[in-house]
C-alpha cells in the first residue's frame, strides 16, 4: 500500500525566502509528526499532530517555523525567511494513533539554504 | 545526562559477527521502546519493537532491563546488508512524542 509520500524530495533556496514542504500521511493515521534531521544528528522533533486536537509545537525552534494539518491529513510546514542553519533534512512520520506506536516516515524533503 | 544515549560507534565488524549495541535512557517512566534502522540518505525505518521479556526476530534480539534503563540490540550472524544507522526510540509513559537517539553506526565487512 501507499507509504508516506513527502515533497519535495529536494530544495534550494536562497536565504531570506519562504518555502513550504509537505507530507502525506499514510491513509487513516490520525497522528502526524514533523522532524530535523541535520548531517550527522539525531532527529529533532518538531511538530505533532493528533486528530483534530491542538497541534504540539513544543519542538519548533523559531517562530519562522508554521504547520497545519487539513482535514486530519496532508500537513505542510513551512519556514520563513530561511536561515543557512535550517539546512537539514525535514522528514514526516505518521502511526495510528500516537507516537507510542510504530512510526513510518517519509523519505524525506533534503532543504538547503544558500 | 541525555535523555537517550548511544555509542555514535562505528561498530566495524566482518561478515557473519555477532554485535551488541546499547541504549541507555533517563526517564524511568518510559514505556515503549524500538529500534529503528536508518540507511545512508534514507528515512528511519522500524526494526522492531522491544518488549519487556525481550524478543527475537531471525537473527535480531532486543532486550529490556528497566532496572538499569536500558535496551539493547543483539545481531547475529551478520551481514554487509546490515551496515547501516541503528536508532533507539524511547517513549515516555504518558507522553506522545517518541525520543531518538543520535545512532549507532555499523559497518559490516568481507
């Protein structure tokens, strides 16, 4: 079946701009997550999505930082006014029901900022 | 002490090794524990998920021991089809939002 689908794969941007990168969950998962992953690091969790509940944003590092969830399921994060340091890989993951759960994760959208 | 924490490695070891990794973790209240494996450029991809009395899965064995906090991953018999980053994901009882480890590095070889 359909995995989790992330675009796009790859992006270039100058610094200064925005950009919006965005994941398709697997179809009936309710919960929803965005991660950084920079060379060589662990994931840094950004943003959790669960249902129609508040989303977590315990994990976005600046205010440049923004996510919605339509309709329970594509999630688009994007980044304003782009910053060197936000180069990284950003990867979605969705499960079930909650993080608890196996995770299945996207391939992942590679950002960097010139 | 972090919340999670691995050996960065790299493990390098010959084909058909048996290999241990460790994963060390802080929050006693944690109540879920896997194992993820993450190839070069490639998104994490579920191991397996480890249980309190320890499971196996062919030539994979993970074990619990809530004692001392911490899990642990047991290869055997390995294989250069193996070589990759091994993620330990804790969750903490309670809590929706699963804590990576940085990864352990193995590099298996002819």
């Amino acid at each position: 079946g359909a995995g989790v689908s992330q675009s796009p794969s790859n992006k270039v941007t100058e610094k200064g701009k925005d950009v919006e990168l965005r994941c398709d969950p697997i179809s009936g998962h309710t919960a929803l997550y965005w991660y950084r992953q920079s060379l060589g690091q662990g994931l840094e969790f950004l943003i959790y999505f669960q249902g129609n509940s508040a989303p977590d944003k315990s994990g976005l590092p600046s205010d440049r930082f923004s996510a919605e969830r339509t309709g329970g399921s594509v999630s688009t994060l994007t980044i304003q006014r782009t910053q060197q340091e936000d180069s990284a890989v950003y990867l979605c993951a969705s499960s079930l029901r909650w993080g608890g759960e196996t995770q299945y994760f996207g391939p992942g959208t590679r950002l960097l900022v010139l | 002490r972090k919340e999670v924490e691995q050996d960065p490695g790299p493990f390098n070891v010959p084909e058909g090794a048996t290999v241990a990794f460790n994963c060390t973790y802080s929050n006693s209240a944690s109540q879920s524990f896997f194992w993820y494996r993450q190839d070069c450029r490639k998104e994490p991809k579920l191991l397996m998920s480890v249980y309190s009395s320890g499971n196996e899965d062919g030539r994979f064995t993970a074990q619990l021991n809530r004692a001392s906090q911490y899990i642990s991953l047991l290869i055997r018999d390995s294989k250069l089809s193996d070589s990759a980053t091994y993620l330990c994901v804790v969750n903490k009882g309670g809590s929706y939002i699963p804590t990576f480890g940085r990864g352990t590095s193995l590099i298996v070889h002819p």
